[in-house]
C-alpha cells in the first residue's frame, strides 16, 4: 500500500521546534552518560554524533532568527490595511 503526501512514512526528516531539540539533545546526553562499558562502539558514536549535530543545529538557531525579528521591531510602519468603517446611515 503506498503512502499518501504528507504521511509521516514519507521518509522525510521530523520538524522539532527549538525546545524539542533542546529536550532530545538532554536526552542524548543523559543516554550516553548512562551507557555501560560493554556498550557497543557504533552505538556510542551514533549517539555522540547526533549530539555533535543538535548542538550545531542550536548554535546556528539564534543566528537564523536574528535577522528576521530585526525587520519586525520596526514601529513607523503604517498598518497594512485601513480599519473597517461603519456603513452610514442616513
């Protein structure tokens, strides 16, 4: 059976928000701090690399965001459109 547009079986990657990958990133970390010595050595290296990105990933988040709520603080801007009117009646 195939898959519909936009099903989560699409294999596409999974859109966290900041706070998610800042949750996943403690997570990992908590993981790897709790893995035993006998642990394999590819699992432990899968996991510090995806700390390796998540914490790129952060690093780069404040950057991205900076220059687009630079444009919004603008306050002389006139509003978009004028405030609706009453019909009159007379």
């Amino acid at each position: 059976m195939r898959a519909f547009h936009g099903q989560m079986s699409d294999n596409q990657p999974i859109r966290r928000s900041l706070a998610e990958k800042q949750k996943q990133l403690r997570d990992l970390r908590e993981t790897l701090a709790n893995m035993k010595s006998h642990t394999a050595a590819s699992l432990r290296e899968s996991v510090q690399k995806r700390i390796r990105q998540l914490e790129a990933e952060l690093a780069a988040a404040p950057a991205m965001k900076a220059p687009a709520a630079r444009g919004r603080d603008t306050g002389d801007r006139a509003p978009s459109r004028s405030p609706r009117r009453r019909p009159e009646r007379g």
